[in-house]
C-alpha cells in the first residue's frame, strides 16, 4: 500500500479516536450538567415560622397560613424561629403531614419594617389593613393580645366588668340575652360594652332565621321571628332570601351587633338529618347560590356574615351532646359539600366557621376544629385568606379534650367561641410559659383580628 495513503489512514484514524474521546468527554460534562441541573430542581426551600416542636416532628406554618408537619429529628428550634428549609418532594397543601425529605434548615431574619414582618402579609381580604392592626398590637399587652383571639359567651352577670378586666375580642350573645328588652335597652347594653372596650368589640348572635333566632324571638325587637332559608326559598327563590338578608342586617345593626354567625351553607336533602331544619334543604348547586346571595347582599350593610358548618355538616349527629364522626368519602366531600363555601368565599365572605365533627377522611384523629388538615383545606383548595372560627369549645364534642383552646389555636384558627374564658386564657399563658407556642403566633392571629376589625370600620384612628 502506498505509504502516503497509510499514513493518512492513521491520521484519520487518531482523529476519529481523539474526536471520539472529545465528543464522550462532552457528553460525560453535559450528562454531569444534567445531573446538577436535575439535583437543582428536586431541591427546594420554603420559608415559614415554627409554631410547634417535638422529638421527632416539626411543624410551620408559612405566609398563606398553611401548616406543615415535617420529620425533622435532633432539632434544636423552637416556637417562634423563622427558618428556610431545604427539601427533596413536594409538599401537599391540603395536608399537614408532609412525605418530603428534609436536606438542611437555617433560622432567618425576617424582613421586618418597625411594625409589620412582611412575611404576615398573605395578600388576602384584609390586607390593606394589617400595618394599621399592627401598630396597634404595638400598644397592647400580652393579656389584650390574648384576649383578643377570644369570642365569649356573654355571662350570666358581671358583663361590663368582665369585659373591662379582660378586653375580649367579643362577645356572643344568645336569645336569654334579648328576652323581654326593648329596642332602646339592647341598643344602650351594647354601648356600655364598647365604651369600655379599648378596642371594639365584635358583637356576634346566630341569627339564622326559623330553629335558630336570637334576636327575632323576642317581638319588642323585631315583628316576626326570621324565617328558615328553606321557608324564604319556598315563598320566593333568592330574590326573598337576598330581602331577608338585607332586613335581617339593619335590623341586627341598628341594635349594636355587627357579626352574624349565619348563613348555614351546609347541603341537607333529608329531612331528618340534624341540620335539615337549619338549612336550605336543596342540592349542592342550589346551596351555592344561596351562599353567594347570602353574602353579597350583606356587604356594606355593617354586618358580617360568617359561612358554616366546614367542611359540611351533612347527616351527622349533633356535636352539641357528643361527638359526631362523619365517614362519607374524601371525593364526596370535595364535591358535595365545599362547593357552597366556595362560592362564599368568592363573593368575599369575611368569615368561616368550622364544625366538631370528626372527618375520617380527612383527619380520623382529630375533629374539624382542631385539625390541621381541616384548616390547610380551607386555606389552599378554597383559598380562603378571612378569619377561621372555631365553633364553641364548650360542646359536648370537645368539651373533654385537654388544651382544646391551645390545639385550636395550633390547627388553624383565629377566633375562639369559648364559654370558660378563664380556662382559655390560662391554657394559652401555660402554652407560652413552657415553650409550647410563641408570643410570636399569638401577635399574628391578633393582627389579624385587628384588621378586620379595621376591615369592617370598628376601628378608625391612625387611619388616613
């Protein structure tokens, strides 16, 4: 063979082997790329507040009000920390305890004005108002924060003297309240209550209309009882009910009260479920209109509604005498039974209240109030950014449990209905006093508190 062509062949031959080298070195760097590159985006941060520590799980809450368990061993935090974690997975919103692999956690300082960390700022119904809710926690004491957080049954005696020692965040009064008292009498008993209140007072009554009338049972107050929303939807569609809703709101606002623990929204076809009476009595679709027609014709009137029972009450029993579990399907209530408090939420309703039943598919440990998966569902498939209530902690359903007013506070929730405030009140300080919770979480949900009351015009100084 030639011997130019021979030594051209095993030039080529070197250049194959060195390109071939080259282009298995490229690749080995783009293959090491990817690798980096995927690493990246399995790895993610979140940044939240510590609201509770054990031995073995760590739970936060970030700037929607989502709370997260995770498995986090050999921690040395606590209540109160700001931390960014890094993590491996996804988290689940609508669920507490999270299957993510926790890489690294740091505590951080949070972006903070003189007032107001703006990692509180949820972007939510009340936004506009937290600056102004935050300056006044400013000049509160730990005693009035805590106060704030609850909505007592109003006592049987001592009511303007409690109030003024304690400085609730309101009061909720029952039909016994308004027995016999004329227009002018309740008129001058709420405002004897907020002459000495720092702050004013949320002044709330279930005012449902049918089973459930406070204030209209009693005739000096009003000319007939409230009708139920099955009786107003028979006689006249939504049209009565958006009627109803207006009437009932200057009369209740005229008399001082400024917080309505209605509509029940609630789907009950059944006339013998517990809550049929109570509600509209028609299907899903039909008890979404009346939430959004509920709630609209309320707005601008000085009374705000609040949806119940979450997540739907359906045929359970009632939760006043005992404990009431509901094991109807996860999908069942996802589609039964949130489609009216959505539609609530989309017409802007400032409030929700959730019920004690014990939702097995949801949380089979816990009832709705102090679940933590309860309250995530609520904030992230509903979106709700307003207040979350609990029902009365002196039902027969949670009446027993230890702590229950720390538990709430720990699953979720703003605003206490309590009868025993003294119990509640102690709870919480014993909660702070052993680490358990942070003065940090109590100073959100009171500026929170706060807001809406700026929100709904209770509230004026500093205000421009």
């Amino acid at each position: 063979m030639n011997k130019k062509l021979i030594i051209c062949f095993s030039l080529l031959a070197i250049l194959v082997a060195v390109g071939g080298i080259t282009l298995f070195s490229l690749k080995l760097r783009k293959d090491n790329t990817d690798t980096d590159a995927s690493k990246k985006k399995t790895e993610n941060t979140i940044a939240a507040m510590v609201i509770e520590v054990d031995d073995d799980t760590l739970t936060i809450q970030d700037s929607d009000h989502i709370i997260y368990i995770l498995n986090v061993t050999n921690n040395n935090l606590r209540p109160g920390n700001n931390i960014e974690i890094s993590y491996k997975g996804t988290l689940d919103k609508n669920k507490s305890l999270q299957n993510i692999d926790v890489l690294d956690y740091k505590t951080i300082d949070i972006n903070n004005n003189e007032y107001f960390p703006s990692e509180w700022q949820d972007n939510g119904i009340f936004k506009d108002y937290y600056l102004f809710a935050s300056k006044k926690l400013k000049e509160m004491t730990l005693d009035e924060k805590i106060a704030q957080l609850l909505l007592v049954r109003y006592p049987d005696r001592d009511m303007v003297q409690t109030l003024e020692k304690y400085q609730f965040g309101g009061y909720v009064f029952y039909a016994k309240d308004f027995k016999n008292k004329t227009t002018e009498e309740v008129q001058a008993m709420m405002n004897e209550l907020q002459s000495v209140s720092k702050i004013p007072i949320l002044t709330a009554v279930d005012e449902e209309g049918g089973t459930v009338v406070r204030v209209s049972s009693n005739s000096n107050l009003a000319k007939e009882r409230f009708k139920s929303p099955r009786e107003l939807y028979l006689e006249g569609g939504f049209t009565k009910i958006e009627e109803d809703t207006i009437n009932k709101s200057i009369l209740l606002n005229n008399l001082g009260i400024n917080l309505n623990l209605a509509p029940v929204v609630d789907v009950s076809t059944n006339s013998s479920d517990y809550m049929y009476k109570r509600t509209l009595g028609e299907d899903t679709t039909l008890t979404s209109n009346y939430a959004k027609t509920v709630i609209k014709a309320s707005k601008g009137l000085g009374v705000s509604y609040t949806l119940k029972h979450f997540p739907g009450y359906g045929n359970n029993a009632d939760t006043h005498t005992g404990t009431a579990v509901d094991n109807r399907t996860y999908e069942e209530i996802l589609k039964n039974d949130l489609p009216p408090f959505e539609a609530g939420i989309s017409e802007g309703a400032e409030a929700v209240l959730v019920s004690h039943n014990t939702v097995t598919s949801i949380d089979d440990k816990n009832p709705a109030s102090l679940s933590k998966d309860v309250h995530n569902l609520l904030r992230n498939e509903l979106g709700f950014t307003g207040i979350i209530i609990t029902d009365d902690l002196a039902m027969g359903a949670v009446s027993t449990i230890n702590n229950a007013t720390v538990k709430a506070l720990l699953a979720g929730n703003d605003l206490i209905i309590t009868t025993d405030y003294e119990e509640s009140i102690e709870e919480i300080k014993e909660a702070i006093n052993d680490n358990i919770i942070d003065e940090s979480l109590i100073d959100k949900l009171a500026v929170r508190v706060l807001a809406w009351k700026y929100y709904k015009g209770l509230i004026f100084e500093n205000q421009k």
